[in-house]
C-alpha cells in the first residue's frame, strides 16, 4: 500500500468513528446509523420476504391515512371503514390517484390531526413541471431518507469519512448559502467539496476542478447535465484526476451519450439516482445496472391505462410513500415516466423491488450573452413556496430571447412575480431580453409532459458539442 494510500485510509478511519458520529448528534440524525444499519441488512431479504415487508408497511400508512386524514376520510368513508377494512392487494388499485393539482388544492385537508406540529417541517418543490407545491414531513422522514441515500452512497463505493464532491444547485442543500456551522460541517467534518450548479462558468469550473485534485474524492455527485458539462470541460482542458470510485447522477434524466460520455472521463462507473423532494430517494441503481427502489422509504407502480405496465413497458410513476405520517401522500402522480422492470432477479443478489429505465425530467440550461449556463433547476427553485402561481415555463428561442410564461391568480400573485423576476434579471445580467407573460393554461409538449425550462440555443449549442461559452 502506498504512502498515500495509507494517508487517506487512516484519515477515513479518524472521521468514521471519532468525527462523523459527533456531528451526526449535534445536529440530531443520530438515529441515521442505527436506520442505515436496518436498510444495510434488509436490502439482502429474499423478494418474497421482501414484498410481505413492503405490503404491511403500506397497510399501516393507508390504515392512517383513513383514521386521521381529512381528506381521506371524506372520499373514502364509503369504502373503507370499521365494518370494512382496508385488504391488501386488492383494495388498493381502487384508491385515487392523487395529482400535483390536487395535492396543492387540498394541501390543508391533507395534513394528519395525529402528528404533533412541533415534530414535522414544510418542504417545497417547483418540480419537474415548474408546478410548485408544499407539503408536511416529519423530522424521521429526513432520518430514513439521509439513510437510505447513504445506502446508496456506499454502492458507489463512497464511506463515512471519505471525501466527495457535489454538484448541485438547491440552496438549502449546499454549504456556500447556510451559516458558518454549516459550511464547517460540510467542509471538516463530511469532507465534502461543492459547487453551484445553477450557474455554470469557466471559472468556477477551474476552481472545482482544483479542489478536486486537492480533496481526492472517491464519489462525484451532481445533476447529470451540469455533471456532463464539467466532463466536457475536463475533456477539453485535458485534465486528470485521482480515482473516482463512482459518479452519481441525480435530479434529471441521464442520456446514454452522457452515461458514456461520463465513464469515459473520469474511468469509473456512474450509478444513477431517481428521486422527489415529495418522497426523497426514490430508486437507484446497482453496479449491475439495475434500478432498485427504496422500498423503506416508498412503494411504486408504473401504470399504463391504469393499469400495471408490461414488463419493458413505459408508464406513469405513482409513488406512495411509507414514512411521512404527517401527510401522507397516498398514490401520488409524480410527473414522470418511466418502464417496468423486467422479469427476474438482479445479478448484484438483493431483494429490493426494481423499476426500469427512467424518461423525462431533463433540465435544461440558459445560456446568457455573456458566456455563462444558467441551470433550469435555478428557476424552478425561484418557484419555492410561491402561494400564488400555480405554474410557469421559461423558454429561450435560438436567439436567447426568453419568455416566461406564468399561470396564477390572487392578490399576491403580482408581488409574488415582482420579487422572481428581480432575482431573475439579477442573475441573467445585462442584455437579456425577458417577456413575462400571463397565461390561463399552460398546455404540456408532445410527450405529455410540460418541461418548466427550454432553450433552443444551449440545446443547439449542446448538440453541435460547441462548449466555447462556458470555457
């Protein structure tokens, strides 16, 4: 073993078991190990084993929901009750889908009258389809999520104490926007070096890619478009970095071309991951390819006419999810699409439920007049927790040109607008032509789903492979 070698393993060692502990108590995920420990030994059951788990974790959500959901006991009052119990399977192809419309609507009625305030906290998502929405998660829920993407993590070949590298966009998941104990924590004590993915340059690439020689990172993280934007950038500075063990892709939809383009670079595996702020991680993939579902954390159905897809067939991704009480969401129409699995066991031996292929969810880049690639999931995020606007798309035309179009109404509606259009301007800079317009419908693309961000100059850029402005 080298020198080196020997540096970075006992260096792992120190801030698995004197280091990363500590900080998980200081900030109240303790129980995330004794939870991972639990997922690290069940993702090993039989299928069979593995299916009555999964079917009594959703007894008991749906068994909830119907004692102490407002708007579950409205709507199925007649169909399950004292006299009547939930059976499962058969009684759960007949509960309703739950839209993204209907969850915003009906947002209030959603919420348990069993879980305490005090124990859960409100999330919001723009979403896929520049739909914002919130909703109500327990404290646990944040426990058995940071669990089972740790799981996940580790399929990668990353560790507690192993350094790794993150590119994102979300505020409120990287070091640079929280306070200094966060920026601490991430830095010392998760080993974990960040770069903002909203807003893509020559420079700040430089600096990542300078912090990654230095911080040697087993795992790279990051959305799959700004991960394959940094890879191309490392192609044409021929670079060369330490050895990646795995690169994982999250938030949008991982082209081939990517896939390779990724392997290719950076000499490692990449291990994609489907997720939702609703539900957090969702399914991801093995070493062998296949995607496994988190089934602690969720239950999926791939629908096609309402009904279970074919093996290989695309559907609807319904997901229902097996932890957050406080709110249940119960058979909710995510947005996405994506295949059933095959038949058959995956060769990696674990029993974990399997989805196919994942479509859709791609976010896109705009491209400003002075070189840079803002993110689409920057726009989206301007969306959070908006009361008033219902939806939006922003789409850039070949020239750079933008439209954004917006649907909504109520007295908070215009300031609403005033405030994401200033942060907007601000961030495009000067010479950037933006048009706002309100808009009573906004009618999905051809494939059925409406994609919040399109720009036909950084996809035109994409396809050329002409990177020039972000160099």
């Amino acid at each position: 073993m080298s020198r080196p070698q020997m540096k970075e393993r006992l260096a792992a060692r120190v801030w698995a078991q004197l280091v990363y502990p500590p900080s998980l108590r200081h900030l109240r995920r303790h129980p995330v190990l004794t939870e991972l420990a639990h997922l690290e030994d069940e993702q090993w059951l039989p299928a069979v084993e593995m299916a009555r788990l999964q079917e009594s974790r959703l007894l008991a959500i749906l068994t909830g929901a119907m004692a102490s959901v407002p708007y579950y006991r409205q709507r199925l009052a007649d169909r399950f009750g004292p006299g009547n119990p939930l059976d499962l399977p058969r009684d759960f192809s007949s509960w309703p889908i739950l839209t993204r419309a209907e969850l915003a609507a009906a947002r209030d009625s959603l919420v348990s009258t069993a879980t305490p305030p005090d124990a859960t906290i409100w999330n919001h998502t723009g979403g896929s389809t520049g739909e914002p929405v919130s909703f109500l998660q327990e404290h646990h829920y944040r426990v058995v999520n940071l669990a089972a993407t740790a799981r996940h993590d580790r399929w990668a070949g990353w560790d507690f104490g192993r350094p790794t590298a993150l590119l994102w966009g979300a505020d409120r998941d990287l070091a640079a926007t929280a306070g200094w104990r966060r920026r601490f924590e991430t830095r010392w004590w998760r080993r974990q070096v960040e770069m903002d993915a909203f807003e893509v340059s020559a420079e700040s690439m430089a600096v990542f890619s300078r912090r990654l020689r230095r911080l040697r990172p087993r795992v790279l993280r990051g959305y799959a478009s700004a991960l394959d934007l940094f890879a191309r950038h490392v192609m044409d500075h021929e670079q060369s970095f330490p050895a990646l063990t795995g690169i994982i892709s999250c938030a949008e939809t991982l082209s081939s071309a990517m896939r390779r383009r990724l392997e290719t670079v950076f000499q490692c595996k990449v291990f994609d991951r489907y997720g939702s702020r609703e539900f957090g991680l969702i399914a991801s993939q093995c070493r062998e390819g296949s995607y496994h579902v988190n089934s602690r954390g969720v239950y999926v159905e791939i629908l096609n006419g309402g009904k279970p897809a074919a093996p290989g067939q695309v559907g609807k991704v319904i997901v229902t999810g097996l932890v957050a009480r406080a709110m249940p969401l119960v058979r909710y129409d995510t947005g996405d699409v994506a295949e059933a699995a095959a038949d058959g066991a995956c060769a990696c031996g674990r029993g974990l439920p399997m989805v196919g292929r994942v479509h859709g969810r791609v976010g896109d880049f705009v491209m400003t007049p002075d070189g840079r690639m803002i993110h689409g999931e920057f726009f989206t995020h301007l969306f959070y927790g908006c009361r008033w606007v219902r939806g939006f798309t922003l789409t850039q035309d070949a020239e750079g040109g933008l439209v954004l179009a917006v649907t909504g109404d109520g007295d908070g509606l215009e300031a609403e607008m005033r405030e994401v259009v200033a942060t907007m301007t601000r961030r495009l800079g000067d010479g950037v032509h933006l048009e706002v317009r309100h808009v009573s419908d906004l009618p999905p693309g051809p494939s059925g789903k409406r994609r919040f961000v399109s720009s036909a100059l950084a996809a035109r850029r994409w396809a050329d492979g002409d990177v020039e402005a972000v160099r």
